[in-house]
C-alpha cells in the first residue's frame, strides 16, 4: 500500500469511527467534498498544510494519520 493509499484509509477510518460524514469533514477543514473522496481514497498527493487542516478537523495529532506506515 502507498503511502497516499495509507493517508486515505486512515482519514475514512478516523472519520467513520467519528460518525462524520464526507461532508461534514470537508465543511470542518474548509474543503471540497469531492476533495476529500479523491484523498480518501488515494488519488491526491497532500501537503502537509493539507495534513494538517484535516487532522485538526478530526481531533487528532497528524501522526494518526500515518498509522501503520513503516
């Protein structure tokens, strides 16, 4: 699995394990919905600016979302 791949399972996992939709996630870190389904599911190389906005809209330290990264 790339790491991108990895990004991705790991913000729907965070997002569903929260009861947060799609849109609802975008909302919170001011992006687009279909942004958020393209890096959810691999598609989109993010910044760390990027990285950041979603991991503070999910209440968690960025380091989540590399779990399970060697």
């Amino acid at each position: 699995m790339d790491i991108c791949t990895l990004i991705g399972t790991n913000i729907r996992k965070l997002r569903n394990s929260k009861k947060l939709s799609q849109e609802e996630l975008a909302f919170r870190a001011e992006i687009d919905r279909s942004y958020l389904s393209e890096i959810e599911n691999g598609y989109k190389n993010l910044s760390v600016v990027m990285l950041e906005r979603i991991a503070t809209a999910l209440d968690v330290k960025i380091t989540a979302l590399f779990s399970g990264h060697k």
